[in-house]
C-alpha cells in the first residue's frame, strides 16, 4: 500500500510555519505593566522641539490664539525668547516644557539666550 501525504503534508507544514511567525511576532517594547510603548512619536500640532542645540521646526505657523509649547529634549537648558521682548519662556530644563500664547497677528523672531546660535520664527495669521 503506497500513500501520497505530498500536499497534505506541505499544507501541514505551511500551517506550522505561520502560526510560529504569528506567536513570535512582536509589536513592540512591552512594559512589566503589559502595555506597549511606540517608538519616539514626532512632536505634537503647534509644538517647537529643542534637541541637538537647535530649534524643530525653525519656523512655525499658527493661528492667532495659539498655544506653542517649547519642549526641551537635549541634555542642557534652553530658553524660548523673542526678539523684541514679546516672551521669554525663562530657563525650560532637559525633558520639560513650558506654553506660550499667541494671540497678535505677526512674524516674530525668537533665539535661545543660553545658545545663541538657536534661532526660529513664529507667524501668527
């Protein structure tokens, strides 16, 4: 008696094969708490980054009423500070923020005071 397990055999061995690959497939970090966590997210809507002793994005647009938070991920303080002396966040320490309002129509040109060589524009429409 000669039985042919040829196909049923290989759809066997398919099937093995991608429920291994399915159970070991990973989505990411897990936590001890059981979630998982994203890779570094881009900034936020209406958010200025410092990081690598530069400003991101160097210019930004909003609508007057706006909110920028100024988010400092280096490892040195920075400042936010107008041109003109229309703000100065003060000192904003490595891993925190600190808001700003926008609520006058106008291009306003900013520099960190710690750095000077870090400059951006804020438009506001």
């Amino acid at each position: 008696m000669n039985r042919s397990f040829g196909p049923s055999l290989s759809l066997l061995a398919l099937a093995a094969a991608l429920f291994v690959a399915a159970c070991s497939k990973s989505s990411g970090p897990s936590s001890p708490y059981g979630a998982t966590s994203a890779p570094s997210a881009p900034a936020q809507a209406n958010t200025v980054v410092m990081a690598n002793i530069a400003f991101s994005p160097t210019s930004i647009t909003v609508a007057a009423g706006t909110t920028i938070t100024w988010q400092n991920n280096d490892g040195v303080d920075h400042t936010s500070t107008s041109d003109n002396g229309v703000w100065d966040t003060g000192t904003i320490a490595p891993g925190q923020s600190k808001t700003t309002v926008f609520n006058t129509p106008g291009t306003f040109t900013y520099h960190c005071t710690v750095h000077p060589m870090m400059t951006g524009t804020v438009v506001v429409h």
